[in-house]
C-alpha cells in the first residue's frame, strides 16, 4: 500500500471531513434528510398531502417542496417549526460539544 492510502489509518472520518474543509456542509446535509425523512414518516402516519401539509403550515408546496428536500439546507427555524406545530410535533434543538 502506498502512503496515500495510509495516511488517514487511526484517524476517524469526522478528521478527515475537517482536513478536507468538509465537515460543515456534511453535517449541514446530513441533519436536514434527517429532518426531511422525519417530516415525510409524520406525513405518512397521518396520512397528509403535500397539499394539505402546506395547508396547515399556511404555506405554498414550492416551500414544503424545499423543506422535503434532502439535499436543499437552506431550512430557516421558523419554516422547521410551522412544519412541526402543523405535524403536533415539536422541534429540539441544542448546540452539544465538538469533542
């Protein structure tokens, strides 16, 4: 094996995301499918449209369109918690430690 592939052998791949200036936008895209996959799963059990999500939410699809897309972090609080209140959900949110 060269050194190229041995170079990241003991490191974990959050290291790896950080020494490549990844970490950030990987992290961002990550948390929003999770949130967009537990808005669709809440949206299913309680057998909602698109339609009538955006209803409850008092918002266009073309905005619930964006909040269900994985790959699209421009997500603000205040969009995330519409989504939320109109599911009976509410949102949690807490800055924990980096190490």
């Amino acid at each position: 094996m060269n050194s190229e592939g041995t170079q990241h052998i003991g490191s974990n791949f959050e290291d790896f995301l950080q020494k490549e200036g990844l970490l950030e936008e990987t992290t961002a895209i990550a948390t929003k499918r999770l949130l967009a996959w537990q808005i669709a799963k809440a949206m299913e059990e309680q057998q909602l449209t698109k339609t009538e999500l955006a209803r409850k939410m008092r918002t266009n699809r073309a905005s619930l369109n964006r909040l269900l897309d994985g790959e699209d972090t421009s997500l603000t609080l205040s969009t995330l918690a519409k989504a939320a209140t109109a599911l009976g959900k509410k949102i949690n949110i807490e800055l924990v430690s980096a190490n």
